[in-house]
C-alpha cells in the first residue's frame, strides 16, 4: 500500500549521483510540489489542542507566534524501534 519515500526538507543540500546544480532544481521542484495548498494543513490554535504528527511521514515548519501573549508547551517523543513501523 505504501510506496517508496522521499526525505526532504528545508535542510536538503543535494542529490546523491547529481551535480550540485542539476541536485537543487530537483530539490526546488519538489520543495514547491510539497508546498502546493492542497497539501498544506495550518492549524487555528485554540486552548488545549494538541497536535501529533510522524517525522517520518510529514513535513512540517512552524509558524510564527506571539510568544509573550501566546504559550505554548512543546513535548517532544520518540519511539525507538529497529526500522519503520510500515512494511516495505
């Protein structure tokens, strides 16, 4: 059911078997196929949400906010394991 992955991010430099040029547009592109809105969710915060989200499974930024006046309690958990929890 699921596919082969793809880790990408803000922090993605380069593309293991292309120069580095022809590694940042591929990078660019996907970076702006991601971001298209109809893949985006942005939260309205309200009190006492709680979001989760899979590191492994979604790419996420954080939004500015008014931390003097707005906030917030981050917990961070990670699960250890041998490999991921989706069969290949």
């Amino acid at each position: 059911p699921h596919g082969k992955s793809l880790y990408l991010g803000a922090q993605c430099a380069a593309v293991e078997g292309m120069d580095e040029a022809e590694g940042r547009v591929l990078i660019d592109r996907l970076m702006a196929f991601a971001d298209q809105p109809q893949f985006i969710y942005s939260h309205v915060w309200r009190p006492h949400d709680l979001i989760l989200w899979d590191n492994l499974a979604v790419l996420h930024r954080a939004t500015p906010f008014a931390s003097t006046d707005e906030p917030r309690r981050m917990v961070r958990t990670t699960i250890a394991g041998d490999g991921p929890t989706l069969a290949a």
